[in-house]
C-alpha cells in the first residue's frame, strides 16, 4: 500500500481534535465511525475521483476578468465601458462558481432497522451519506445534515471541514429517533424554509411513506433533489417458508401470513412492482433523479453510474 494513501487513511480515521473535545465518543461508536471512514474515504479516492465534480455544476457563473475581443466572440459579452476606454473592444469573461452546498436528507424511521442481506437499511444509509460527504468534502464544497423520521430529528447547518464530516457521520450512526413512522413531506418543506439559496439535496429513504408528492414538486422548483431509494430484496419477494408473522416496524401491527400460497406471493411482487413503477413515472415526470439502491447489491456502482449519466446528460 502507498504510503501516501497510508497517511491520507490515517488522517482521516482519526477524529478532529475540536470535535472530539466538544463530546464524548464510546470506543464502540469510535470504531464504526472509524471503519465507515476507511472504507468510504477509499472508495471516494480510488474510484469516484472526478466523478462527482463533473455532475454536479456549482451555483452559477462570476466574473473573472476582461480581455481583448476576438473575432468569433460573442459580441452581448462586450465591456463597452472598458472598450470606451481602451480604444478597442474588450469582452467579459466567466467562470463556474464550483462551491456548492450539498445537503443529505437522511430517513431515520423504525423501517430502517431491517435487513435481510447482512446489512440494515440504516446502516446502508449511513454508507451513502458518508460517501456523499467524503465526495463534498474533498472538493471543497459546504455539508449539512437533516435526520428525519415524522419529525425534523436533528439538524446540522452546511459547513466545510473534516469535523463537519466526522460530526455527520457519527450522528447517523448513533441517533435515537423520538418518531417511528416515516412523513418525507417533512424534511422536504424544512428544506425549502431553511435554505434560501439552491443546494443540492440528497433524499435518502426506503420510501415507506405516502402524500409526499406536493411537498417533492415545491422542494424541485428550488433545490436540485437527488432521491436514494433502499431497497431490501425480502421488500420485493417473499420466501416460501410456510407460515411467518410479518410485522410494519413503524406501526407494530403484524400480519400471519402463510408464504406457500403461491398465488398470495405472486399479488404481493405484482404490487410491490406496481408501486415502483408509479413511483418512477412520478419522480420522471417533475424532472427528480432516482437512484435504486438493493441491500444486497454494491452501493458504490449505481451511484457512480448515475453520475456518469449526469455527466453526459450535462454535456459536460
């Protein structure tokens, strides 16, 4: 191994001086944020490098400077102030302002607490908005945190920063939430009222939720909104292993249901597939980027593979 990539890991993997002075830190809460770190500060380095800079443009364009005209040039661009004075034409020129403000919305509802590949769905959130936040972080752009349930659990204003990172990361793997159930039009219209300017917001969630869509539609006229959607493959199929209690983690109701029933289990895919597919047609139709996420599946590929297609869909 590099001993430049050495010392980058063992930078990393020890917490900010400030923000381990500011509150205690179990050794076992210590030791996963330390792992997930490892693993997500590789995976930003080795394989997202330049991966997310190029799909995601910043706020606009700024100044920069003026030079002699040429011909070719676009001629709404002329400085005719400074032209007056040179003599001859100047034009202004631009460049992308590329700091940007990323936001991660992060579901933190009882659902979240299954799994059935290994890992649970809070745990795979938890990946994902670290990667998100390594990626951020490494190029200089401002993270923020909004934890949600049916409430606004927890709130962390965007900053720039290592202990910004090391902050988020603990926080989702360590909340207690006070809610169980799953309201996604909350996080979604607390975005809107806190964040004046355009941030780019990543909503992830297993989606166990409805009536979300008015407050989705407000929150796309402002921010650019990027949904992560968990899945887990026992949420999509049943396993025929005869009678099993099935409960709603949010609800507590449970439900006997008897998985040799082959026309039973057959209804069940056939609306779990019906609901996804109105869920796409609706996230397509107001212009939101979805990105599936399975439990069982890399993390990484989809999220790359999605900024690839930004990517080309930006032209850039």
């Amino acid at each position: 191994m590099p001993l430049k990539f050495i010392s980058k890991l063992f930078d990393w993997t020890q917490p900010p001086a400030a923000e381990e002075a500011k509150t205690e830190v179990s050794p076992e809460l210590l030791q996963k944020v330390r792992a997930i770190q490892v693993k997500t500060n590789y995976l930003v380095n080795d394989i997202m490098a330049g991966e997310y800079v190029s799909a995601f443009k910043g706020r606009g364009m700024e100044f920069s400077e003026v030079r002699e005209y040429q011909p070719g040039d676009d001629i709404r661009l002329i400085d005719w102030n400074v032209t007056a004075r040179m003599g001859q034409p100047y034009i202004k020129e631009f460049r992308e302002e590329r700091e940007l403000t990323l936001m991660l919305l992060v579901d933190v509802s009882s659902s979240g607490e299954f799994g059935s590949a290994g890992k649970l769905k809070s745990e795979i959130a938890a990946e994902l908005a670290s990667i998100l936040a390594f990626a951020a972080i490494k190029n200089n752009d401002k993270i923020g945190l909004i934890v949600f349930s049916d409430r606004i659990e927890h709130y962390i204003p965007p900053k720039k920063g290592k202990a910004n990172v090391w902050n988020i990361i603990r926080t989702i793997l360590d909340f207690k939430p006070e809610g169980r159930r799953t309201d996604l039009s909350v996080p979604l219209e607390y975005l809107v009222n806190i964040r004046k300017r355009k941030t780019v917001s990543f909503l992830i969630s297993d989606f166990q939720a409805e009536g979300y869509e008015k407050a989705l539609k407000l929150a796309k006229q402002k921010h650019d909104i990027v949904v992560l959607h968990i899945i887990d493959p026992r949420e999509q199929e049943l396993p025929d292993v005869g009678l099993i209690h099935l409960e709603d983690a949010e609800t507590g109701e449970t439900l006997l249901v008897d998985t040799h029933d082959r026309e039973m289990a057959a209804k069940f895919s056939q609306l779990v597939e019906t609901n996804f597919l109105k869920e796409k047609k609706f996230f397509s139709s107001i212009g939101i980027d979805r990105i599936e996420i399975h439990t069982d599946r890399s993390l990484v590929e989809p999220v790359v593979r999605y900024f690839k297609l930004r990517e080309k869909r930006l032209g850039r």
